[in-house]
C-alpha cells in the first residue's frame, strides 16, 4: 500500500490591473525599525533620480529575502561565472520634496 500525500493548498496570486511589469532599478535604500524593514528602490541617471518602489517587511521575512538572495547569487555565479560588485554611488543620495 502506498502513503498519500498531504494535499498542499495551492496560493493564487493576483496581479493588479495596473501593474504592467517591472521597473529597473540600479540604487537601494535599506532602513529598519524594530518592527519591520523598509526597502526604497530608486532609478538613478544623473543628475536626478526617482524611486520605483518600496518595500516593507518583517524582520522574519528579510531574513527569507537574504538567504533566498544569496542561494540565487550563488546560482548565478555556477553558472556565468563570478559577479563584481558595483560602484558606490558618488556623493549623496536624498530626496527632495
């Protein structure tokens, strides 16, 4: 006789009407609080800029979103070949507002 397997509920994800793909994004700003981690992604083509989007997370879940970075660089580099590190932004970056 062989053992059934648990029936996994399948989530549905929906995507908004308005979201029409992604936005390309070469700078971050990472902050926290106690409670949750903010992730602010901006576009950056001197001399000006614009965030693309935010992101807000539990201390729980960035650490998912570390290890599942990391896992998926490592991929990457089995299979292209090693990443360099980008530049640092030159001078400050803010917001105006």
């Amino acid at each position: 006789m062989t053992e059934q397997q648990p029936v996994v509920p399948q989530n549905k994800i929906q995507v908004r009407d308005n979201f029409v793909g992604g936005e390309y994004a070469n700078a971050m700003q990472a902050s926290h609080s106690k409670e949750d981690f903010l992730l602010t992604f901006m576009n950056i083509v001197a001399p000006t800029g614009r965030v693309v989007g935010k992101i807000i997370v539990s201390p729980g879940h960035m650490k998912r979103i570390v290890a599942a970075l990391e896992e998926n660089v490592k991929r990457y580099e089995a299979q292209f070949g090693k990443i360099e590190a980008a530049e640092s932004p030159k001078g400050e970056i803010g917001f105006q507002g």
